[in-house]
C-alpha cells in the first residue's frame, strides 16, 4: 500500500495524443496505441506465432487460453515507460498472462514473443511441470521461427547464448537440476547458468530422445507427479550424461520443420478512451521487472480517474495503490450508480465496506457481484477471497471452484481454492492445490510471488503436520 503524493513522472506529448485501440482475436487481446489496422496484423501474426510454438506438443487439438498483449509503438516508448526492457517482458498478473512488447522487429523482441508463449503454453498444457522444464521449453522455443514461403513452424535451433555458456562453463547435471528445483532468489548469474543447463538438457530430450521426451510430457499433461515419472520413462541416467555430453559438443544442431495449423483470421476491433490507455501503462509499471514503479503506476491512475471519474479499473487500482479509504469507499458508491451491472464495481465496494459500520451491506454488495459476474476469473477470485475473509466458507468454495473451472491453471483461483479448502475441507487436498501452484511458477513469476507461494506451502504443511487428521 502506498500514502502521500504519487510520482509526477512527465507525459509526453506522444502519449497524450495517443488513440487506443483493441483487438481481439482467438487466442490474444491485443492492448494499443498503434493503428488498428496495424494493430490487427500484430494480433494474427502473434496467433501463427503461438500455432508455431505450439508444435512442441504435437496434434492439431486448439489449446485453450488468452493472453493480453499490450503493443507500444515503438521501442523508445517501451523504454521510456520500463527502462531496460529491450524486447519487452511477460508477467503473471491477477488477471493472467501479460506481455508487454513494442511495434518493431528486433531479435530481442521475438525473443520475447516466443518465452512467453513457450511458458504459457507450458503452464496451460502440463499439469505437472518442474521448473527446470519450464525454463528449458522456454528458451528451446525462443528461437522458434515461421518459414512463410513452406508454412512451417521451425524449433529447435540453437540457442546460442545456453549454449556458449553451458560450453565455456561445463552444465548443471540432471539431479543438480531436480535438487535446486525450488531454490529462491538465486543470483543473476546462478539463474542464467541454471536456465542454460535446463536448455541443453531440453534440446538433447527433444532431439535425440524424443520418443521418450514425448511419452514424458504426456504423463505431465496427464498430472503424474514429475519426479516418479522422469525416473521411471528415462531410467538409465549414465547412458542420458554421455548423450548430453556429445549433443553439446556437436558443430551443428538440426533444427525440426513441420506443417504449422491453420489460424483462424476473425477479430474483433474496439476504441478505448484515453483513461484506458493510462490504466494500461499502469498495469505494465506495476509488473515492471526488478524495480517498484507503484508510485509511477499511481500517478497513470489518477490520470485515469482525471479522463473519466467512473472508470472501474482505475478506481480498483486507486484502491490498491493507497490507502485513502473514504474517497475510495464514495467512489465505489458511485461506480455502483453508474455501472450497475459490472460485477467488479460491486466487488470493489463490498472490499471497501466496513461490516461493523454498514451490517449486512458488504455482504448484499457481494452477493451482487456473485449474480453478475460470469466468466471474469478475477472477479471471481475476488468474490471468493471475500467470502474466505469473513468466514462465510461454504459460499466461497463454489465461487473458486468456478473460477477454476474457467481456468485450470490460473495460479490466482487454485491459491484460493487451496486457502479455503484448507480452513474447511483439511489438508489433503490444500496441499495438493498449493503444490499445483508451485508447478505454474516459472519466469515470469516474480521472486517475491514465488516465496510468497513457497512460504504459504509451508505453513498449511506445517499446520498439517501439528494437527495430523484423525484415523
């Protein structure tokens, strides 16, 4: 929570001027200041992008998923707003995948496209899935390509910095891998050798062993724990170091071609107002990589608020940001007036209401966001959070349940489903969730999120442990 004045970081002339747009097709909600028209072709080339990442896993089903997109002009904008996030960056927020790129070819950039699709592929395909292997995919399919003229999807080129590393400085062994597995806050160096290592031993599954790679993966979609099937489908771990150790010292990797799926071309094209596009710079401040830009973030939202007093996403994120309660609380009031069939203005008052003042009022506002809120997982995960909060559990495990429902593998709905099912339901199955949780953070997972998520593992096992379930 942040008080006082937030930053007055200077707007731009270009910024101020900016028409924002979105686009929505398949798979992504393209977020941006660029042309619609332009904005259009970024959005279906981002859909053959994710087609041809997609061939890691074989077959021609659709896997579902959407991710927001915001899409800068350019490059200079990017590094005006996130200093020194050449190529852009990808994050887990409360509302899901994000990624944040410029309106220019770069290899940086493509770079980033890939990762990001590689981990939320990953995330949305395994059921199981040790870090080691989602960083590995992840750079395995950064140096995905499409060929235009054949229509085919290339993986499994080089990546060439893993592996000028992994050569110079020799690789983490398969069990080293396996054993820092949940190690927190490693070094920068430590986290691009570990990266490195994993994508040497992903690159070698992938090409020299990709029966076995194959009938792996598949056992992690199917939910077997990770650990017990790696043992029982490679089995002869000596013979897989001698394979590694040629496969890094060959002179050239071949990479693989095949047919990319067919891209479905509709979209749909929306205007925004310039309250949106602030908001939008706010959501990326706040997941800015490795600085605290809430007071910059800040600042976008009380812009927001300035362009249009009742936007609801501001008004959420003014709420989050400070702790200037009664303007929130009459703001709430009157997003509710004003908009009273969104679930999330109702939401945010019922969060701002004070039970012992107003009896009965919180719990009214949030029985009305539950009656309108439908495929809003965040809301939801709202809504379910309160009902945990004030002890109402039987109302709360079905909100989650549906939460989850909408998104398996949405780490905000199974951290709730986990919480109340471990004050009402008992151990067993909040720790089954929270380990589900721990098998979803990978890159894009911020350090402090991840210890977070660790810290709350420990603490239902620890209670869990004092207060063994009677027999």
């Amino acid at each position: 929570m942040m008080s006082g004045c937030a930053s007055t970081r200077a707007v731009s002339p270009r910024e101020e001027d900016a028409a924002w747009t979105e686009v929505r097709s398949r798979h992504f909600r393209v977020l941006t200041n660029v042309e619609a028209q332009t904005a259009t072709r970024a959005a279906l080339e981002l859909e053959t992008l994710r087609g041809a990442v997609s061939r890691l896993w074989g077959g021609e089903e659709d896997i579902p998923g959407s991710m927001d997109v915001v899409l800068l002009r350019d490059a200079a904008e990017l590094e005006a707003l996130v200093p020194g996030a050449s190529g852009g960056f990808s994050a887990m927020s409360a509302e899901g995948a994000l990624l944040v790129i410029a309106q220019e070819d770069s290899e940086a950039g493509a770079r980033t496209r890939a990762r990001a699709l590689g981990y939320e592929l990953s995330r949305r395909v395994l059921k199981s899935r040790p870090r080691w292997l989602a960083e590995g995919l992840a750079r395995y399919l950064e140096t995905v390509s499409v060929e235009r003229g054949t229509r085919e999807a290339v993986l499994g080129r080089e990546d060439a910095p893993s592996l000028a590393l992994v050569r110079e400085k020799g690789w983490l062994d398969i069990d080293a891998l396996w054993e820092q597995e949940h190690a927190l806050k490693p070094s920068p160096e430590e986290q691009q050798w570990r990266d490195a290592s994993a994508w040497l031993w992903v690159h070698f599954l992938a090409h020299e062993q990709p029966a076995r790679f194959g009938k792996w993966l598949t056992l992690l979609a199917q939910g077997e724990g990770s650990r017990a099937t790696w043992d029982a489908t490679f089995g002869d771990l000596d013979a897989l170091r001698k394979g590694v150790r040629r496969h890094a010292s060959r002179e050239r990797h071949v990479p693989r071609a095949s047919p990319l799926p067919a891209v479905a071309e509709e979209v749909t094209v929306r205007a925004l107002g310039a309250a949106d596009g602030h908001v939008l710079r706010a959501r990326v401040l706040l997941h800015a990589p490795g600085r605290d830009a809430r007071e910059e973030a800040l600042a976008e939202v009380q812009r927001a608020l300035g362009e249009a007093p009742t936007h609801v996403d501001a008004a959420t994120l003014a709420s989050r940001l400070s702790e200037d309660t009664p303007e929130h609380l009459q703001r709430a009031h009157t997003l509710v007036r004003d908009h009273p069939e969104d679930a999330r203005a109702w939401m945010l008052l019922a969060e701002l209401l004070d039970p012992s003042l107003e009896p009965g009022a919180q719990a009214d506002a949030r029985r009305r966001a539950a009656s309108l809120v439908r495929d809003d997982v965040s809301t939801l995960v709202r809504v379910a959070d309160s009902y945990n909060a004030t002890n109402h559990l039987e109302e709360g495990l079905p909100t989650a349940r549906r939460a989850l429902e909408l998104d398996p593998r949405s780490p905000a709905a199974l951290t709730s489903l986990a919480s109340l099912s471990f004050r009402f339901e008992g151990c067993s199955e909040a720790k089954r969730l929270q380990f589900q949780v721990r098998d979803l953070l990978d890159g894009s997972t911020t350090a402090d999120f991840r210890e977070a998520m660790e810290q709350r593992l420990r603490t239902f096992e620890r209670k869990c442990n004092a207060h063994p379930p009677r027999p």
